[in-house]
C-alpha cells in the first residue's frame, strides 16, 4: 500500500475508465476521490455502482457532472439527473438485481467466471442470458464483473492498508475491493499498525494499492 | 381506520417470533409499527444489517447507520451488521423467513410486477427480484385499487419480478391467498362485503363457504 494525495491517486484515472464505487444511496462512499474526479473533470465513465444516490451525495456528484457515459446499478430511482440522463440516451444503463450485482463483483474478484443464480429467471433479466439446469431447477448465468479502479471507502485503515468498515457503510465496498486492477481507498480514520486486531480485519492490507493521507 | 395502517397491522399479524424479516419500502415499512413488544422479529435492512431499531431521536442519527433508502435508522441491542454479498446470501438463500413487498400488480396466479411500468418509471428493481426468488413467505402490502383500476389483475400487464408466486396479499378490503395455485379470498376488511370486494377486483377469485373479517 502507497499513501497519497487524493489529487495523485484521481490523476491516476484517466478519462473512460472503468471505475467500481462502493457505497449505498451515498452511505459508505469515498466522497473526498468522488469530488477529485469531477474537480479533475474525468470524462466518460463506465461506473459501476449499487445506485445513483441523490444529487450533490456520493456518486450523484458524477451525474451532476454528467461524467458517467455507462453505468451498472440496481436502482437509480432517488436521483433525477441520473434517470433524465438514461432517457435522453446520455447513458447507457444496465439495471440488474441487487443480489446479482454484488454474486457478480464477488466473481470478478475471486477468480470466478461467474455464478448461477435463480433470481431473474422467467423475467426481462433473463433476456440474453444462458439458462443452466441443475438438479432440475433453472438458473441464470450471470458473468463475472471487475473494473479497472475500485474506489473504497473504509473505518480504520491502518499504516499497512488493513480496513475495517462500520455499520452499514461497509455494503459493497469490501467486494469491491477485491474486484478491481487498483484499489484507492478513503478511511474516516488511519491508525497505527495494530490498532485493528487481526480478527477484526475485513479487507486484508495487500488488497489497497493506494490509501488517501489525510489532508 | 386508514388503509395503510389497515394494511400494515393485518400483515403485522403474519410474524411469528424467530422469524427474520424483509420490509420494502412504503407501506410494508409501516409494519414494524405493529408488532407487539413480545413478539421478537430480526427486522433486515438489505443494506446490511440486522436489528434495525426505530429511528433514532434528534440528534442521535449516526451518518453510517441508515436503512436502504437512506434514512437514519437505529441499530437494536443484539443487532448485526454485514456486507452486500452477506445480506443477498440471506435473501436469496432461503434464510428470510418473511419478505414484505408493495405491488403494482398481482395476478390470479400470484405473480407480482412490482418494479417498472416500461417508458414510464424505470427506477430498476433493487432488491425486490431476489427477495421474491429467495424469502421463504412473500407477502405483497398494496391498496387494493389505484385510481380506480383493480390491483388484482386476471394477468400481470407490467413485467413480472419473478415466476415464483406470492403466498399473501394484504390490501385495505382483503386478504388474498394462493395456497391452490388460484387467488383465494381469505378474509374481508372490517366492514367490508364479498359482494364489494369481488367488485372491485379484476381477477376472479375463488370465494370459499365462509370469509371472515380481518382481525387487526
């Protein structure tokens, strides 16, 4: 793990990039990366995302800024911005379901090419998709899913890069953080080496390629 | 009495205690209001967790603490807390005992449409396709009509959440089952008739001898 300014790590990002955010409707997002971006104005997203939080929270700053050109999210119901710009075609847009997003993260980062899974079947998620049997019940296949950044955001991180999430702001972002190329990570906190006890580590610290100093 | 509350305190009567339980939002939030002191029910929050707890007083709302739509919630004694791929393993693994979800339709054969209406509201289904799959008892908290047009439909015309069909419909005239396979009228809301609620409903129902009223 690298310490860095948030302006090095987001400079690392070029514009089209394929970018994971964690976090739900804004809660468990790395604000400070997310304000780097549009600050940096990186263009052309493909942003994968469980929602589209509201305007002006988490990832609605990107479509405030309308730098998202695809997404993949499960629900963008709670921001307008972002549904006006599905409409007018602005954004190509994947909705998939909740438990299919995160089985499909979870493949990308552990090597998997994807999973079965019943949800969707019978139903418009299906369309496409491959219909596998077993034991005589149907299943989709769903495909594996990484991004070239990860942006996580953590409780603790300690020196080395180990996290710790809290409450519900841990949701997606330790999936996430295996899923990806490079991981950048936010903490609300950074604490000496220890602090975390092993057991209590969620996101082990040779998974963070980048942690975000502290200001 | 309103209808929501209607609604929400005939569904409240379907928890048992152990059981863990799934409320969407709108209506089926409004459950948590009814269920009594002793009864234990583990409340999911598919954001990950466990316990969720009223909201909290003024002042006291942590930003890390919210349920899935955001709000600031609480965290009960005993409460746990855990990742997405955890909290859908819940859902689509059959460890939900109960999931409560509002409906736009429900037809005769119980399927629900619950998550787009195509060109008009396509907010994306969230979670409710894999708690429809997943959750051992689907009850569907909806009004029985909307401006006029019968919830109940012979046919969903809205696209389906899942082939799996819903085991309970609660409204604020009936209580709809569908344990044969055929929309079944269980039970009246106080007040109201067979005759009335028959005529508001597009799907035939199958009317047994007796049709109690709803208990509250």
């Amino acid at each position: 793990m690298n310490p860095v300014s948030v302006e090095e790590a987001v400079a690392m990002i070029p514009s089209g990039a394929s970018i994971m955010v964690g976090g739900f409707m804004g809660v468990g997002t790395p604000e400070r990366l997310l304000d780097e971006v549009v600050r940096q104005q990186k263009t052309g997203l493909t942003l994968i995302s469980n929602d589209a939080a509201t305007p002006g929270k988490g990832v609605g700053k990107l479509f405030d800024a309308a730098l998202v050109s695809r997404l993949t999210a499960t629900h963008i119901g709670l921001n307008p911005k972002a549904q006006q710009q599905m409409l007018a075609n602005q954004i190509a847009v994947d909705l998939i379901p909740q438990g299919t997003f995160v089985e499909r993260i979870r493949a990308g980062g552990c090597g998997l090419g994807g999973v079965l899974t019943p949800t969707g079947v019978g139903t418009l998620v299906a369309d496409g998709k491959r219909l596998i049997e077993v034991d005589g019940k149907s299943f989709l296949l769903e495909t594996a899913l990484r991004a070239q950044f990860a942006l996580v955001h953590a409780f603790l991180a300690d020196y080395l890069g180990n996290l710790t999430y809290a409450l519900t702001a841990r949701n997606f972002n330790p999936v996430m953080a295996m899923a990806a190329e490079t991981v950048i990570v936010t903490a609300e906190h950074i604490v000496p080496v220890g602090v975390i006890a092993p057991d209590h580590v969620v996101t082990p610290a040779p998974l963070v390629d980048y942690l975000i100093a502290n200001g | 009495m309103d209808p929501q509350i209607i609604i929400a305190r005939r569904v409240a009567r379907e928890l048992h205690s152990g059981d863990l339980v799934n409320l969407g939002i709108g209506i089926p939030t409004l459950v948590a209001n009814y269920v009594p002191a002793d009864l234990k029910v583990f409340f999911q929050s598919e954001n990950g967790l466990i316990g969720t707890g009223p909201i909290p007083e003024q002042g006291m709302a942590h930003p890390l603490l919210t349920d899935a739509g955001g709000r600031p919630i609480s965290a009960l004694p005993g409460a746990a807390t855990f990742d997405s791929a955890m909290s859908f393993g819940l859902i689509r693994g059959g460890h939900v005992d109960v999931t409560v979800l509002g409906g736009l339709q429900v037809d005769a054969d119980g399927h629900l449409a619950n998550w787009m209406i195509p060109g008009k509201m396509v907010p994306g289904m969230g979670g409710a396709m894999d708690l429809v799959s997943g959750a051992r008892r689907v009850i569907v908290a909806m009004q029985h009509a909307a401006k006029g047009k019968s919830k109940i439909v012979a046919k969903c015309s809205l696209p389906l959440t899942s082939t799996r069909p819903v085991d309970l419909v609660v409204t604020d005239l009936a209580v709809i089952g569908f344990a044969g396979g055929k929309a079944t009228l269980m039970e009246t809301a106080p007040g109201v008739s067979v005759a009335e609620v028959m005529a508001v409903t597009e799907a035939d129902l199958t009317i047994p001898g007796t049709v109690p009223e709803m208990k509250l």
